[in-house]
C-alpha cells in the first residue's frame, strides 16, 4: 500500500519539544516524536510492549519516554530501562525506534527496514534559511490518498479553474500553456511556460509589473515518494524570463509534503516562500497567509470530494488526457518502488550497515 524504505515528512521542526510528545499516525503506524534536552529528536513506536497503552499517554521523564499506565520507561533506541516494581526487564521489553534526520526545519521520518536509511537521500529545501525568501508554513489533515494530493500537483491546468480567486487566471491560458514533460534520474518535471498572460490576482496583489500582461513560468518537480517542489513567478511581458531573466518580477516556491496516515487520509505538510527584501519579511510573511490557506484549501476540497467519489464508484472508469502527462510518470515511479519493496530479497546481497539517527 506504501513505499516504507523512504523518507517521509513527520513534523515540522517546532511542533516537536523538549520534554513533550508529539502523537501522529504514520503510513498507518502510530508514532510519538519528541525532543532529548540536547535538541536531538526521537521518534518511537506510540505503543508499550506491556499491555498496548499508547505511549502518548504518559511523558517524558529525563529524556525517556514513560508508559502512563505501569510506569515501564523506554530510552529514545526504544529498550526498556525501568520496570516498576522488578529489577529483571524481560529481554522482550522494547518499541521500535524509527531512524529520523531534522533539516531545513523538518522532521523527516524512515519507517522502512533502517538499514536502509540513508540521511543524504533527504530531500533539501534550504530556501527556509535564506534571507532572501520570506516562508511560511502549515499541516492539513486532507481526508483522501495521498497520491490524489500528487496527481493534483502534477497538472496545473486546474489551476484556472480551481484557484479563481488566487493565483489561477485565464483558465484557457493554463490549458494552452507550453507543457514540457521530463523523467529525471530520481522524479519527474514538468516544466509550463505561460507567455503573454494575464496575471492571477494574487500576483497583482504582490507586485506591481510595468505591462499589462506578463510572462510566467511553473516548474513542477516531483521526488518520489511524496513530495513537490514547485516554483512559479513572473515577469513583465518580452523582458526575457524564458532565457533566464527572472528579475524584477515576483518568485514563489512551494514545497508540498504528502505524508500518508492512512489509505484515505493524508497529513498535507506545505510551506510557501516569496523573494523579498529584508526590511518587507513580515510584511510578506503575513500576505502569504492571507493567501496561501485559501489556495490550499480549495484544493483540499476538490481532493476530497474525488476520494468520497471514487469509495462509491471505486470501479468507475478514469479516462487520461494529455495533461495527465506528468502525474502518470508520478505513479509509475511510485508503483516502481512498490514493487521492488515486495519483490524476493536477491540471494548472496550482502547485508547493510545498520542506521543511527541523525540531527
């Protein structure tokens, strides 16, 4: 049903604190995140070994997890260390541990076979460090597959249909857009150049172009399993953006994480950044704000109502037309890796080096 030999979205960085828990169910697994007092993050089957009581219902005690039902204490590595009332701990008495890497202000999470885990293979998005974009950021529980968040991100020729009020346009101008479809080494791109159109209200709202119409650019990158990387903008009409003049215009990057919960719901992980000026930070922090839940939203609408859709035509037909071109490649590649994760282990590999977490 998942790819589990991956890394996935758990927590934006500052949801997880020292000396508390974070519950969130993963890829149908519950897992409690917390913080040691060295800042390192933990993360732990959110379930006791003894009799089943998630572990979310107890606390943190010296950097240790405690069960609120019999007080049995487990180490970040999940082993248990204290049973009350015994000094023997039964050689059976520990929860998983799940390896976890904290960059660019995630909590990435690897529920897969952790000799696997590779910290390099994460994803970077280091805009969230650099001062000269100004991001903001936010979860939604979205009640559909996560692969329905995917598919939506890969075609934006909804974009003029959905998003209206925000950042769509001319609908017939996203349709009409020169599509540019590319398998990459590990993901897909699809690149969308929209020459001569009218820009979106929100652009409007953000900058002030010197042409009526303006040139503008998407650029889609899909890195499998579960995250986009899109980045739009533009610039006035005939100033060069297709050679790679992109100044004076306005740039967003979004960065959209979709973490399974379960087979119909997804926590929807997303963060937008816009190129700005020290002294407008705050100013531009609060804009996206205003605009971005808004964008999003309607998108969770249109993903939401398509899963209530297919559970009661779960049969009914899906026909595929040439925007479809990218989200295809998408799930390929995730279905790809499905398929090597139940394929027979190959006789005589040699064995991997077990993964210790990193921060």
């Amino acid at each position: 049903m998942f790819v589990m030999n991956a890394w996935y979205m758990g927590a934006w960085a500052d949801e997880v604190k020292v000396g508390e828990m974070l519950q969130r169910k993963l890829l149908d697994r519950p897992v409690v995140f917390y913080r040691l007092r060295d800042g390192t993050v933990a993360a732990l089957e959110d379930r006791c070994c003894h009799r089943a009581l998630p572990l979310s219902h107890g606390c943190v005690v010296d950097d240790q997890v405690q069960c609120g039902y019999h007080g049995l204490t487990f180490d970040r590595h999940g082993s248990c260390v204290k049973v009350p009332g015994q000094t023997r701990i039964p050689s059976a008495a520990r929860v998983a541990s799940y390896p976890v890497v904290e960059q660019d202000h995630i909590v990435w999470i690897w529920l897969g076979d952790p000799a696997q885990a590779e910290p390099a293979a994460v994803p970077r998005h280091a805009i969230h460090d650099d001062p000269a974009w100004s991001w903001v950021k936010d979860r939604y529980l979205v009640k559909a597959n996560y692969q329905l968040i995917t598919d939506n991100l890969m075609d934006l020729t909804h974009v003029g249909y959905v998003h209206t009020r925000t950042i769509g346009g001319t609908p017939q101008a996203h349709s009409d857009a020169e599509t540019k479809t590319t398998r990459l080494d590990n993901g897909v791109r699809v690149s969308r150049w929209m020459m001569d159109s009218v820009p979106p209200p929100s652009y409007l709202a953000a900058h002030a172009f010197g042409t009526p119409t303006v040139d503008r650019w998407m650029e889609i990158d899909f890195i499998p399993p579960a995250v986009v990387r899109i980045h739009t903008g533009a610039v006035d009409t005939g100033t060069g953006a297709r050679e790679g003049n992109r100044s004076g215009g306005i740039a967003f990057m979004g960065l959209n994480l979709q973490t399974p919960e379960t087979a119909t719901t997804t926590h929807y992980f997303w963060s937008g950044a816009r190129t700005c000026g020290p002294e407008r930070h705050e100013e531009t922090k609060a804009s996206l704000m205003r605009s971005l839940p808004i964008t999003f939203g309607e998108d969770k609408v249109v993903v939401e109502a398509q899963q209530l859709s297919m559970d009661a035509s779960p049969d009914g037909p899906l026909v595929m037309i040439a925007s479809d071109a990218g989200l295809v490649h998408a799930r390929r590649i995730v279905a790809d890796m499905l398929a090597r994760e139940a394929a027979p282990p190959t006789q005589g590999s040699a064995p991997r080096q077990s993964f210790q977490a990193q921060t």
